[in-house]
C-alpha cells in the first residue's frame, strides 16, 4: 500500500480523516497502474506466497482493509456480513464467560447472545448502557463488555473511556459497535477499546447495495486470533462487495456530513410537531428516532403515507428511509410501539422535511 499518504495503524497520518478516506487503499503509484484497486475474482492463488487460497485473503479485501484500518486507527478485517463479525467477536468468550451487553444493543446482537446463552455457551448480562455506575458495576464479573454507542434505535450514548477502563481494570476485552457513528464522528480505539465492530453494510458502503462487515483493533494478538477464526469458519466477503464498499467508503465524509447537516436540521423543525411525543437525537449522526403520540397505528400510518422517504428497514444510505421498529418481533419491548427510526440520507433538507411534514399532518389526533 504504497499511498504514501496511508498512516501505519496506529502511527498517526499526516493527513486528516476526510482525506484518508480517500487516499488509503490505493495501488503504487507506478506508471499506468491504475488508481483504483481491481476487482481480484479468485478462489485460489500459485503456491508459495503467503496466501495460497480464496478464504485468506484477496487484494480487494485487503484494499478496504488497509483503508478501513487507517479511519479506525487499527488493523481491519472484513467479514460477509455485519453478524458475522459479531459472531467472530463473541466466540472470544471462554466457556462460561460473562457477556456485559446494552439491553438495547442491535437485536441481532441481542438474539445471538440470547441463542448462545440457551445453549450454556455464555452468560450475557443486560445493562441499560446510559447508567455509567451500573455497567461499571456488571464490569467486575465480565469477559467481555459490549458497547453500541449510540444504540439502535433508542439512540442512547455510553461513556465510552470511563466502561472501557473499569472494564480492563477487571480484566475484560472491551468492544464497541460503531456503526451508527463511523469513524469520522467517532474512533474507539483512541479510547483505549480493543475491538471495533461495523456492519459495513450501513454508511461505511452508504449505497444500500451491499452486505458487508468489519472488525478493527489495535492489538496484534487478537487480530492473528480473529483472523485465524476468520480463515477456519470462512464468513468471507465476497471480492465485489469489497470493491463496492471501498467505492462508497471515498465519499463517507461527504455522506455523513451531509447526512449528519439534515438530520440536525429535521430535528429543530420536527421538535414542534404536534403528532411527535419525543424526537431522540444524541447530537450527531445520521439517525433520528422519533415517537409518535398515537402510538403504533400513527406510525404504520407514517409509513405508508410518505412518498420520498422510502419504508424500509436498514439505514446509512444515500436515500432516505424510515420504518417503526416494533414491526421486529425481536425487537425490545422497552421501545416504544410508536417509536419510528428514520435513518436521514443526502437528499435536499427541504424536500425531506416537506414529505415528512405532510405524512406526520395526517398523524396528528
Ligand atoms: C445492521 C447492524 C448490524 C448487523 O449488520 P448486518 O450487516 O446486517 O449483518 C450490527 N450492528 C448494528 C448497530 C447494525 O445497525
């Protein structure tokens, strides 16, 4: 990775963020080389170097990777989905361990723990992420501390550096799910946390056309770990997928500020809505719950009645979406039945809030 503007992980780079995201993973700047990384479609490589084969390693992988790496601070390894990555990150907890986990984590995240707990793999513990004292507590006995920051979608914010150091004062990896914020608004690993968790799927692609997940850390040791887990299980991405989330990767900064710019703005006019009981915002970021007064049937009614937002699950693309998170029968029941997640894309602020202006007109009473 000959960009010259590419940091060593953990190095520091001459260069800012915004930069990074579009100068790191590129090829040697050779005569006629080209500036982009090609797609590599392969399953199996001549013998004798360090690869050998399609399940440890692709150059398209290792493209992102070095560029992933570089945002977060850390070594970046990509798997084939966002769940995938956590799964590899929960099977570092020996026999018995105890998982400390948000009651509102993601609730894949939930539902794996719960899966592995029913089958006496682990114990996971259920704190409410926003109560400093309490998790710093539930550290005492923990392997591992999981954090989401800000949770999805009740969008609380943990205090990051305080759990991280309870946490490895008790001896407990520490892991935050950074997908809500990206790197850009957030770098755990400057926090003294050991692992970070994307489900890249989200803003890090940004175009609502991918699957993809990520994990980084600053820790040689448990990188070689992961990756040996990576190469025996084999969640891999695929080499387009990877192609096409370092495509979308050279824009995050442009994405997530603007992303970022409208929501800030949607949530100073949507405070006087009168069919809104609560809007959640943490104060940066692209996601913004919102509650409706009415309740479930005011927000189904939300859904279909919006024509530029579009009804859909998932969130951090270029476009718009919305959708009530209740509609999951995984999700928690501490949400709010009328609790919409809207997930603000790139599009002009004004129409946004038009069609969401005249959607929530007719939810009022
Ligand atoms: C979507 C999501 C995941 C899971 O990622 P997939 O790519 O869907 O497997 C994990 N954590 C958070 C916060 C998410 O939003």
């Amino acid at each position: 990775m000959a960009a010259d503007t590419t940091p060593d992980p953990g190095s520091g780079s001459p260069h800012r963020l915004g930069t990074i995201a579009v100068t790191a993973g590129r090829p040697d700047r050779t005569p006629d080389a080209p500036l982009n990384v090609p797609i590599t479609m392969a399953s199996t490589y001549v013998a004798g170097g360090p690869v050998e084969y399609g399940r440890y390693g692709n150059p398209t992988w290792t493209a992102l990777e070095d560029a992933l790496g570089a945002l977060e601070g850390g070594r970046c390894l990509t798997f084939a989905s966002g769940l995938a990555a956590v799964a590899t990150v929960l099977d570092l907890v020996g026999a018995d361990g105890t998982v400390v986990v948000p009651k509102h984590a993601y609730t894949g995240t939930i539902m794996q723990l719960a899966d592995l707990e029913s089958r006496g793999r682990l114990k996971a513990e259920l704190v409410d992420v926003t109560d400093t004292a309490a998790v710093v507590a539930a550290c005492a006995d923990a392997a591992l501390v999981w954090l989401e920051s800000p949770t999805n979608p009740a969008l609380e914010v943990a205090d990051i550096p305080t759990i991280t150091a309870a946490a490895h004062e008790a001896g407990a990896y520490v892991v935050v799910d950074n997908t809500f914020a990206t790197p850009l608004l957030q770098r755990p690993l400057e926090d003294g946390v050991d692992l970070v968790v994307h489900s890249a799927t989200k803003y890090l692609a940004g175009h609502s056309d991918v699957q993809m997940g990520a994990i980084i850390t600053g820790d040689d040791e448990l990188y070689a770990v992961l990756k040996g887990r990576r190469d025996l299980v084999g969640a891999v991405p695929g080499p387009f997928e990877a192609w096409l989330t370092l495509r979308g990767l050279r824009t995050l900064h442009l994405r997530v500020e603007r992303a970022q710019s409208n929501a800030q703005e949607l949530v100073r006019r949507l405070a006087e809505h009168p069919a809104l009981s609560e809007v959640r915002y943490p104060g940066f970021g692209g996601i913004v719950s919102i509650v409706l007064s009415q309740g479930e049937m005011a927000a189904d009614l939300l859904s279909r009645k919006t024509r530029l937002w579009v009804h859909a699950t998932s969130l951090g693309g270029v476009e718009s979406t919305l959708e009530r998170r209740r509609r999951w029968k995984a999700e928690a029941a501490t949400i709010p039945e009328g609790l919409v997640r809207l997930s603000v894309g790139v599009e002009d602020v004004e129409d946004l809030w038009e069609d969401l202006r005249d959607a929530l007109d007719g939810c009022v009473g």
